[in-house]
C-alpha cells in the first residue's frame, strides 16, 4: 500500500509539473498576431475563403487521381463499379475546382496581376476535365484496362499539380499585395 501511495504521488508530481511547463506555451499560441488575425488566416494573410476552397478541391482532385491510378496497379482486381465511383468522384472535385475558380475570378475583380494565373489555371483544370472524360469512359466499361486508367490518371496528376502550383503562386502574390506597408 505504502508503494502503490508513493507511486501515485510520483505520477502527480510529473503531471503537474508538465502542466505547469507547458502553460506559458499554450498561452504564447493563442495571443493574437498583431493585426488582431488568428488560426489559419494569421498563417495565410490575404488569402480569401474561396482560394482556400478552390485550392481544397485540387488536392482532393489530385487524391481521387492518386488512389484510382494506385487501385488501377494491380490487374485483374479492378471492379467495374468501384472504379466509376471513384471516377465519379474524381469529376465531381474537378468540377467544384472550377467553380470555386469562377468564384476567386469574381472576388479579385478586374485584377491584371492575377487574370495571367487564372486562365493558366482554368487550362489545367480543362485539360484534366478531357483526361477524366476519356477515364470515366474506360471506367463504365465491363472490363476496365488498368493501364489505360493509370495513363488518364497520370495526365490528371500532371495537369492537377501545375494547376496547384499556379494557385499557390497567386495566394502568395495576393498575400503580398495585402501586406500593410510600413
């Protein structure tokens, strides 16, 4: 009993001293930034909702891509049925990239800076719309050519990428144009 005791103790005194150390860490990261911003925006000054949106949906593009090229690997266990799901899928993000698109176009305005990146980044997405056409197609078939699949994916993944480079590239240019100066 006297052990079990002297344990117990031990282990409270190690909790609260951890607790203790890690206060002021805790409170240093909840402080607000200068310009009164917190969480994601204090990462991304500048950066709208819908370019935060519009970037979600290419990388959730670029992982439907991924895991149907990654399904499409291994022959002979591809079924029909999943992988039109998944293609489904896969259209629907690309879809929603290009609205979300439409909609920064909208918020940015009449912005020369930023007319160059846009049409760049629709091209992407419009090609990546044909590769997933032309997959889409090969998925509703009864029996799906792996290969096949994969060459539409890795075109997909091609076109996503320099897409979200280019997107990335624009919030960054934004942000510094949002930046005060001082």
């Amino acid at each position: 009993m006297y052990y079990e005791h002297k344990r117990l103790l031990s282990l409270a005194v190690i909790i609260l001293t951890a607790v203790v150390a890690a206060g002021p860490t805790v409170a240093q990261a909840q402080k607000k930034s200068p310009g009164g911003l917190t969480g994601g925006d204090r990462l991304r000054p500048g950066s709208s909702y819908s370019n935060q949106r519009a970037s979600r949906s290419i990388r959730h593009a670029r992982d439907y891509s991924r895991d149907i090229y990654h399904y499409s690997r291994v022959p002979g266990t591809i079924q029909p049925s999943v992988a039109k799901a998944d293609a489904e899928d896969l259209g629907r993000t690309i879809t929603t990239a290009q609205q979300q698109l439409d909609t920064v176009r909208q918020e940015i305005g009449n912005d020369p800076a930023a007319a160059t990146p846009l049409k760049t980044i629709d091209q992407h997405l419009a090609t990546a719309e044909k590769q997933h056409k032309m997959l889409y197609e090969e998925c509703c078939k009864e029996s799906v050519d792996g290969l096949a699949c994969m060459k539409h994916c890795n075109q997909i993944l091609l076109e996503l990428d320099k897409a979200q480079a280019e997107h990335d590239a624009l919030i960054r240019s934004l942000e510094i144009k949002a930046q005060p100066t001082q």
